[in-house]
C-alpha cells in the first residue's frame, strides 16, 4: 500500500498524505538539529561539554515523565488538537535556544523541547492508528521512512552550518528549526480532526497496570539500544579501534539510510500479527548479534578488510533494525486497546527513550573502554532480548481483551 522506492511513492488517503507531510517538513527541522545541535552550543555559545552532557541527560528524564500523561490527553481530548500544540510548544522552545547563553537557560530550553518531543510522540499515535485503518503499523513503517528521508535533508543542510561554522550561521540553522516545527503544525488544519475515543471504563492508567504490556515495553527498550551502534559505537570504533578510513563514518551511516528507505515498509508488511512480531524481534536478535560479531573483528586488520567487515555489519545490523522497528510497530499498536492509543503508546514510548539515555553511555563502556570483548556481551544481550521476546508476546496476548483479540485476527485476516 505504502512504498518510498516505486510507483506508490505517496500513501493513496489524503489525510494520511498530510500526516506524512507534517511529519517529513518536521524531520527536515529535526535533522538539522540531530546533526549540529551539539555542536551549536559547545561550538557557537561556548558552553562547556559537561555542561551539555548535564542538560541533555535531565532533559531526557523530563522527557520520560510527560509522554504517557500527554497520551492519554490525546485520547481523551482530541489527538490532532494536541499534537499540533505539542508541535508549537516544540518550537518556541527550540527558539529559546538562541538566548541559552549559560547553563540553567540552556537547561530549561532542551527541557522543554525535548519534553514537548515526547509528548507529540505520544498524541500522533492515535493519528497513526485512525488514518492507517486495518494496518497504522504499515503507516507507522512508511512515516519511519519519510523521517529518514527528511532527516537526512536536514542534515546536509546542517553541514553547510558546520563547514561556515559561524555564530550566526548556528542562530540560523536554529530559527529553521524552530520555523519548520511551526510550519509542520500548520499542515494539520488540513488533517480532519479525530474524534475523541470514549472511555471503557475502569482505572484511568491502565497501560501502567498491564504487565506483559510493560515488559514488552522493556524488551524493546533493550533492543532499541541498537540505534545508537551506528550513530554512537561504530563511529568512535572506527576512528580509536580499526585502520579503516574516516570517510567510511559517513558511508556508514548512508548505507543504513538507504536501506531503511527502501525496505521499512515491505519489512513491515510481512510483520502482521502480534506472533510475527515476535518472530522479528528473535531474527533482529540473531542479526545484532552477527553484525556485533564483524565490527569485533574488524580491529587489527589491514584498512581495506576492516572496511569490507565494517560495511558488511552496518547491512546486517541495518537489516536487523528493520526487523526490530516492524516489531515494535506491531505490538505496541496490535495489544493496546483502541480508546487508549495515545497512552499505550506512551507508555511503550518510555523503553525507546531510556535507550535514548543510557544507550550511548553503555555502548561507550562496552564496546570501547572494554574493547573487542564488549561487542560480543552487547550482541549476546540484543540476541537473548529476542528471545525473550516470543514467550513475552504471548503472555500479552493471554493478557489482552476479547475485543482487542477480536481486532487483531481482523486486520490479520485483511
């Protein structure tokens, strides 16, 4: 139905066609920041490192609190309303970051950012679920590859910023994030609005309260660690463990770019029940580990064959990725109830965002300060992650409703 690499390059619906442009002029404002937000504020307003590493980590708690919370409005309150305020709130607060000239500034600004981050991921997904019909987990792997497709615009512009290197060249790539985040709300007054889902009944926090629902939310948690090998490990392997060229840092990180772009959605397609789901979790598993295995032993040995090892395991990794993110998509969308959409997802939201946390820091003290070693015990932990997951589904599904049950079997069919 959905496909960036041929002939159905849109999705068909108009609404899902808007939902998709929102989010890719909002991937192209995130990507600017991805690449040199950093680099802004050690670089142009000459805060201290520690200083950064501080803010970015209490924002990243802050963050945690607000998604489930925000959710849960979404469902109640109306999701397209929410979103597109959380998507404004986002961007007064990236524009604050001109004016983060000291610490407690600069905190109070990434804070409020990054909470109001979390909480628009929270309050899309009933967009998600309501305009992606019998499959929102194909429309989730579709908006996956237009974020990358955005994020990496963004990122070829944010070089331009980087090469000029200037402060007023940062303070601009700043406002153009700030404006596409405010440009990305304004295409949702063309999205008909979604009307709030009733509630059922019962306790208001019941994705706190369902268990197999949080572990689940845990093991992918685990598993999301994995985005950050290519964006955090294998880069700092590269240049401290192997002889392989630095250029090979970006070729990398395209490589996995493309790949996602090209396969999300067909990976995806065939991940269509909560128990194929967990099929994928157990194969990304196994790929981590292989992929883990290569980048290991790509230190000591001549540039051109820690180079062809070093490719070979950014496409298996990339491959397992993909196999995770169709996982993810599934479960956390087939086992949470419909009327409470937005909270589930928040909920499900918090593992990624601890992975967001304390992944770097792990994969700094495994894979680097350990060495060859910490690779290894890193692939081991992804694989028996997916292990772990196939019995952890079917708990959940013992767990969900007859109605929930009742709904999966018919997107199953469809």
């Amino acid at each position: 139905m959905w496909s960036l690499a041929m002939p159905g390059l849109l999705p068909k619906t108009g609404s899902q066609r808007v939902l998709a442009a929102s989010n890719f002029i909002y991937t192209v404002g995130s990507g600017l920041y991805l690449t040199a937000g950093v680099l802004y504020f050690t670089e142009a307003v000459h805060l201290p490192a520690g200083q950064v590493g501080l803010g970015l980590g209490i924002a990243g708690l802050v963050a945690l609190a607000v998604g489930v919370a925000v959710g849960h409005l979404a469902d109640r309150h109306g999701a397209r309303g929410i979103y597109a305020a959380t998507l404004v709130v986002q961007a007064l607060a990236t524009a604050c970051f001109v004016l983060a000239d000291s610490l407690w500034p600069f905190v109070l600004a990434v804070c409020a950012a990054a909470a109001a981050k979390a909480a628009g991921i929270a309050a899309r997904s009933p967009l998600i679920r309501h305009y992606g019909r019998d499959r929102p987990q194909e429309f989730r792997a579709y908006l996956r590859a237009v974020t990358n497709v955005g994020v990496s615009l963004g990122a070829v512009l944010a070089g331009w910023v980087v090469q000029v290197g200037t402060l007023t060249a940062y303070q601009l790539m700043v406002i153009g994030n700030a404006i596409a985040f405010v440009v990305s709300a304004a295409i949702l007054v063309l999205l008909p609005p979604v009307a709030p889902v009733p509630t059922s009944g019962g306790p208001r926090w019941i994705a706190l309260r369902d268990r197999p629902y949080l572990l689940l939310t845990a093991l992918d948690g685990i598993m999301a660690i994995q985005f950050k090998v290519l964006t955090v490990a294998i880069p700092l392997w590269i240049v401290g463990a192997t002889t392989a060229p630095h250029w090979l840092i970006s070729a990398t990180m395209l490589t996995g770019t493309v790949i996602v772009v090209a396969f999300q959605v067909r990976a995806s397609r065939t991940v269509d029940s909560p128990a194929a789901g967990a099929h994928a979790y157990r194969r990304a598993g196994v790929a981590f580990l292989i992929a883990c295995s290569l980048i290991s032993l790509s230190a000591g040995i001549p540039a051109w064959a820690a180079a062809a090892l070093l490719v070979t395991a950014v496409v298996i990794h990339t491959v397992g990725e993909l196999w995770h993110s169709a996982a993810g998509f599934e479960v956390s969308f087939a086992l949470a109830p419909r009327h409470a959409t937005g909270q589930y997802l928040g909920v499900f939201g918090l593992g990624a965002g601890l992975a967001e946390a304390l992944g770097p820091g792990l994969l700094i003290a495994l894979c680097i300060s350990w060495g060859r070693p910490g690779w290894y015990v890193l692939g081991a932990m992804f694989a028996l992650t997916g292990l772990a997951a196939p019995p952890a589904v079917r708990w959940a599904q013992q767990h969900a409703s007859p109605t929930q049950l009742a709904l999966v079997r018919k997107a199953t069919a469809a």
